[in-house]
C-alpha cells in the first residue's frame, strides 16, 4: 500500500470519526433541548392551571357580588315604604280609639250612630289601602306571647288564660311584608304561682 493510499485511507478514517462525533453532539443537543422542552412544557401547564384557578375564583367571586346586590335591592323594594308606613300608623290608632269611644252610645242618638259607622268605614278603608302594600296589622289576643311581634307591657293573672298568652292589646302591631314595622303592645297571662305545700302533710 502506497502512502498516498494510506494517508487516504487515514482522511477517511478521521472524517468517518468526525461523522460519528457530530452526529452524537446533535443526538446529545436534540435530547437536552427536548428536556428543556419538556420543563417548559410542565411550567406552561402550571400557568395555565393557576390561570384558570384564578378565572374560577373571579367568576365565584362576581356571582357572590351579583347575588348579594340582588338581594339588597329586592329588601330595598320590599322596605322602602317602611317610613311611610310608621307615619300612618297613628291614624289608623286614632281612627281605632274614635270607633271605640263611641262603643254603646248608640242610644245617644242616631247622630252618633252614623259618626261611627263613617269612622269604622274609614278605618277598614285605610286598612285595606295598607294590605295592598303588604301591610297586615298584628292583632295578638288570645295567642301565645311572641317577643319577635310583640312588646310586653304587663303581666297579669287570667285564670281563663293559658300562661305567657296574650290578654288584651293596647296598641296593635303592624308588618310590612312580613318584618315587624311596629311591636304590637300587650297584656300578658302571668303563670299561676306553684302551689303551696301543706307542711303538716
């Protein structure tokens, strides 16, 4: 073999190795680069799930605000006579306490008898005018003490009454729409005392 064919022979050699070298670095590359796009990979992922975390909350968030504001402007319709209400409420007492006055005058007279009849006209149409705003009066006689509804302005003893019920009405109660505008002030059955016992038993 000539020098010549050996010097080819060791060229050829040489290029083969550095074939196989580079062709390694770029298999080595390739697998570092495909690794770091994987770790990319996995952080793009976790963005993107903190993302929607955060679109998940916002979203909860918004219909707790939508629902609170729906239920402050429903109360707001519902109570916004509530004032109104509490300046009315005297007529329908006076125009109560001038019925009652004239309880058992009609011997008096016919004059008397009409004033009545007009007055309790008036009343039932000033209440009916009031129900149709969801305004109900609270007329407790007879019914158990509530202190949700009612204003406890005395007890006294009523062997016709259960205990803690309600005896007599001085003032009547109103609600509007079902919340108590005003307490209805009441007379309550005080519970009879326990009995004594015979110390000589």
């Amino acid at each position: 073999m000539s020098t010549e064919e050996k010097r080819n022979e060791q060229v050829a050699e040489e290029l083969n190795e550095a074939t196989e070298a580079a062709a390694e670095e770029a298999l080595e590359q390739d697998a570092v680069e495909e690794e770091g796009a994987g770790s990319e990979l996995e952080a793009l992922k976790a963005q993107v799930k903190d993302a929607q975390d955060q679109v998940l909350r916002a979203q909860a968030e918004m219909q707790n605000v939508r629902r609170r504001a729906e239920i402050d402007v429903e109360k707001a319709h519902k109570f916004a006579l509530e004032k109104f209400v509490k300046e009315l409420l005297p007529v329908a007492d006076s125009l109560e306490k001038a019925v009652e006055s004239t309880e058992g005058t009609e011997k008096a007279g016919e004059v008397v008898a009409s004033i009545r009849e007009g007055m309790e006209m008036t009343l039932n149409l000033f209440l009916n005018s009031l129900g149709k705003f969801n305004v109900e009066q609270v007329n407790p006689v007879g019914e158990p003490f509530d202190p949700q509804q009612h204003e406890a302005m005395s007890m006294v003893p009523a062997a016709d009454a259960e205990p803690n019920s309600v005896v007599a009405v001085v003032q009547k109660g109103y609600l509007l729409n079902g919340r108590v505008v005003r307490p209805a002030m009441v007379v309550v059955a005080k519970a009879d005392s326990a009995p004594k016992i015979d110390e000589q038993a």
